[in-house]
C-alpha cells in the first residue's frame, strides 16, 4: 500500500509544468517555488512512512499543488510584522516593548528614504556628529549637562562601566545585584567591562557606612542598580541617592545610576508607583544615569546616557562607542518621541506606551461597553466583560496593577486553545490569553483601530 502511494508521487518536473506553479514561479522566482515543492514532497514521503493500516492519504496532484501554494505564500510572507497586543502587557518585551507615535512615522520615512544631517553641520557645512541631534533635547529636559545614545541600555551600562572603572573597582549593593529579561547580569557585564565588582551590604539591607568602608585607592565609580523587575519588601534599606553622591563627591568619585525603565515624567500623578524620574536623578546629583529607550519612555530600542560633560566626552571617546553606534532611523524616531515630552499633556497623548499607561479604569471600561454593543449577540460566542489588571512589563515595575477591562469569551465547539490559535492566524494576528479555560482580551492595549479589527475577528470566528 505504502509502496502504491510513494510509486503515485508526482515528480518534480511534472509539478514544474503545471499553470498553477508556472504562475507561481512567475511571480516567486523558480528557486523559491522549487525549494517548496522539495519541501512538500519529503513531508509528504514522511507522512506516507508514518501511515497505519486502513489510513489514507491525499496525494492527488491538485492536493499537493495546493500545500506549494500555500507553502510559498507563506514562506514569501514578512515574518517580523505588526501583531494586535491583547494580553494587557504594555511593555511586552516578546512583541517588541514600545510603539511609536504614528504621527512620526511621516518624518520618519522621510529621513530614511532620503540623505540625511546624520552627521553633517548644516550650518557651517562641515562634518558633524551623530549625538548632537539628540544631546540638546536630552539635556533640556533631563537638565544634564552632557548626553549621547547607544544601542540599548545593555550596551550604556557597559560603556559607561569598561570607560570609567576598567581595571579599577565598582561598588554596588547587594541588594541591587539584579538579573533582567534572563540574560543581562551585573556581576556579569561588569565581569565584560574589565571593572571588578565590590558587593556591599546585605540583600535586604545597605547602609552608607557600607559603601565608606569599601571605598579605597582602587575604587573608581559608585553603582546604583534600579532593581526594576523585583521588589525586596519589608525590612529593608537603601542609601538614598543624595547621601551617597554626598559621600562619593567628597572623596572626588563619581555616582553612576543604571535606571532600567527611565521615566521623564512622574507617572505616580496618574495613580502609578511612585519612580524616580531621571530629572530627579540628575538634580540629586548623580553623576550617570542610563536608561532604555523602549521601555516606559515609550521610543524606539536604545540605551541613553546623561550626566556630567568630561564623564560623557571621555565614553564618546572610547572605541566600544563606535561598535555600539545608533542608526539614523533609531535616532530619527527618539528625537520624534523625546520632543513630545516638552509638553506632558502632549506626550501622554501622542506616546503610545504611556496612553496606555495611564488610560483610566473609566475610559477603558466605556470602549468595552461601545464594544459589546456594537458585536450585539452572537450564535457559537458567549462573552462578557470582566475587571482584570494589566501589567507595565518589560520587568518594570513588577508590582503595579492596573485595573482595567477584559473581553472575556468561549465558542460552542472551539477550545480556548483553538481560539487562540485562530486568532493568531488572523492578519494581523491577534494575541490573547486564556484562563479557566475561556478567552481573554485586555482593552488596555488595544487602540480603536485595533478593537474594530478584533471586532472583525470576533464576529468571522462565530461563523465558524
Ligand atoms: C532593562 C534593563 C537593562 C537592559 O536594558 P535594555 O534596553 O533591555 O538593553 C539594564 N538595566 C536595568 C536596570 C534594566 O531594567
């Protein structure tokens, strides 16, 4: 039997001359369609291998024809493409953290599509630098003295730790001794960096006179590391960042803190936790502050680095900088973002991540109700709506919770899995969770465009 259906197989040449692949080939290239009907025919082989007694199998050519058609379209396909977030994470790392502003994206295609000022003067027509975009906006609202942006905040913490603490000592908490996302560890980085790392203090507890002690001929920099995606809680104390600079400056040693998430604007006026602010930072007198630009500042991936002049000249300096550099799009689409934090009113508007953020439990329960109006009742779905919190993500601030909106929804002969899993398929693909069995769907991160197309979803998965 298995033998009649490998003998049956259509062969390549034959699969090539049909219309249906000639118009494939036409419009995917020769190499594409043959590669997918090399693919196709092994899998159907394996199949046939896998077969039990009394199973079929469809191998008539129209069949296969059908699974290289679909096999090429989806192989052609964009595979880093937008996604509808629905799970209520508004920084979810895994869908790409922050969104931009869509009313950049005009000045944005400009400056990619064309030359740019990227590193031209275009006042005195010499050669220019690639910071100086950025540097003035980041210390007219930072109120530092100096400024530049690499990568991620991964790459600033390792520049500014291998520029000013190479072959010399870094004195930071224990209780500060963080790991984010899995991957990036401080002991770690500093290992990297070439600076020796001094532990102080206990877990739950530093005290200044940890830092004092430990303080000697080699020590060159004091870190504060924001443990943004844990909280030690109740008996516990940390130096505050006044009193350590206090210390550190009278002894000539420079405070570096590495804020993780980064806010410009005090978010605890919005009914969040209460952050430093990097302005508050800086006016403390920390000497180095990093953060992410993706993160609660809502831009794109960078790392930022603000403090005082001759530290950031020296970092400018260093030749891990120029592995490090930011392309011209992420720099175009961070001075699009940072110029709305001119105007607070303006960013929380125009700024995705903190829209999001700071929505009221009112105003997101009224676009769930303009919802469920307008889907009406439905024949397989039953839904509701329930109170459930989103979360910040992006390991920051682990313990807020925002109390918001969800659809909550099952289908007479459909699984949750099988929801899921459709939407997924959806275009754009719609991601949600499940719990208890039933389907859910944060309003907190979806924007009124995105509601219309689950809407759409919703009503097209009751037919099925
Ligand atoms: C997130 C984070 C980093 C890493 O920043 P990326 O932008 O992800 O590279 C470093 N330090 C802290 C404290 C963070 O929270």
């Amino acid at each position: 039997m298995k033998k009649e259906y490998y003998r049956q197989l259509p062969k390549v040449d034959e699969l090539l001359e049909n219309d249906v692949v000639q118009v494939l080939i036409e419009t995917y290239t020769r190499r594409l369609v043959l590669l997918i009907i090399n693919e196709t025919l092994d899998h159907i082989r394996k199949q046939i291998g896998q077969l039990q007694e009394n199973e079929t199998l469809d191998i008539r050519v129209s069949s296969i024809i059908q699974q290289v058609e679909q096999g090429v379209k989806m192989r052609h396909a964009f595979k880093l493409r937008r996604v509808i977030n629905g799970t209520g994470v508004v920084v979810h790392t895994n869908l790409g953290r922050s969104s931009l502003s869509p009313s950049i994206a005009e000045h944005l295609v400009e400056v990619a599509m064309h030359y740019s000022t990227l590193e031209f003067n275009i006042e005195n027509g010499k050669r220019g630098s690639r910071y100086s975009h950025i540097e003035s906006i980041l210390c007219e609202l930072t109120g530092a003295e100096a400024a530049m942006v690499v990568n991620n905040n991964a790459a600033a913490v390792m520049l500014v730790l291998n520029t000013m603490a190479a072959g010399k000592e870094v004195i930071v908490s224990r209780g500060q001794l963080v790991e984010i996302g899995g991957s990036f560890r401080i002991p770690e980085v500093m290992k990297l960096s070439g600076a020796k790392l001094v532990e102080v203090g206990a877990t739950n507890k530093t005290h200044l006179r940890d830092y004092a002690s430990h303080i000697t001929e080699e020590t060159a920099l004091l870190l504060k590391v924001h443990t943004s995606n844990f909280k030690v809680l109740g008996f516990t104390q940390e130096v505050s960042s006044a009193d350590l600079c206090t210390l550190a400056h009278g002894l000539d040693l420079p405070v570096y803190d590495d804020l993780g998430s980064g806010m410009l604007i005090d978010l605890s006026k919005y009914g969040l936790m209460k952050e430093p602010t990097v302005q508050e930072c800086i006016a403390d007198g920390i000497d180095i502050v990093t953060f992410s630009g993706d993160k609660m500042l809502g831009g794109p991936q960078a790392g930022i680095i603000v403090g005082k002049k001759e530290y950031i000249e020296r970092m400018k300096k260093n030749q891990l900088t120029r592995a490090l550099r930011v392309d011209k799009m992420t720099l175009t689409a961070l001075e699009a973002t940072l110029r709305f934090y001119r105007d607070e009113l303006q960013a929380l508007k125009e700024i995705p991540t903190l829209h999001m953020l700071t929505k009221s439990y009112e105003s997101i329960s009224e676009e769930a109700a303009l919802f469920t109006t307008k889907l009406g009742i439905l024949d397989q779905i039953n839904y509701r709506l329930d109170d459930e919190y989103s979360e910040v993500g992006g390991g920051s601030m682990p313990l807020e919770k925002l109390l918001s909106k969800v659809f909550v929804f099952n289908h007479q002969k459909i699984s949750a899995d099988g929801i899921i899993r459709y939407l997924r398929a959806y275009n754009p693909p719609i991601i949600g969770r499940i719990k208890e069995e039933e389907v859910l769907l944060d309003f907190r991160t979806l924007n009124i465009e995105e509601q219309q197309i689950v809407l759409e979803a919703i009503l097209l998965l009751d037919k099925q």
